[in-house]
C-alpha cells in the first residue's frame, strides 16, 4: 500500500465507529485476508466497528499539500455520485 486518502470516521450511535478510506495499491487489490486483518486492526485498536475499504491501483485525486501539476493523480472512468454534508477538500 502507498497511500491512504479520503480517510473518513464517525459516529453511528453512542457505541458504534465508522471509517471509510481508499487505499492506493500500486500491485493490485488486496485479497481477503488482507482486508480482514485491516477490519480486525481498526477494531482492535480503534474500535472501530464498521470498516469499508476502497482498493485502487491509482490515485483518484491530488494528495494534500501537492499541486495539481505535480499531481501523480489520474482521473476515474466512472464516478458514483453521493451527498452529504462535507466537501472533498483538503
């Protein structure tokens, strides 16, 4: 793994944590066992206990702090849309 971006947490109750990231893996998407020793750490940890985990081989957006031309980020071919109240921005 090179890079963990859009990193979110949150509340889902009084006794629930919820965390979402990309995470960018130049050698491919993890397996199985790799994303459940993930879950298993955020719990164990943080605990957090409810891990959703997006794999990428490229960077969909421009690190924080990295200007768009030195950017190694490349455009997605499709977008999903959502909403919600937070922008996207560093």
């Amino acid at each position: 793994m090179s890079r963990v971006h859009d990193l979110h947490t949150w509340a889902m109750g009084t006794s629930q944590t919820a965390l979402t990231a990309h995470l960018v893996m130049p050698q491919g998407h993890a397996d199985d066992a790799f994303l459940q020793d993930a879950m298993e750490k955020m719990h164990d940890q943080f605990e957090i206990t409810h891990v959703t985990l997006q794999v990428m081989k490229e960077p969909f957006t421009t690190p924080c702090g990295e200007s768009p031309e030195n950017a190694t980020a490349v455009k997605p071919t499709a977008v999903v849309a959502h909403e919600h109240g937070h922008s996207h921005a560093c």
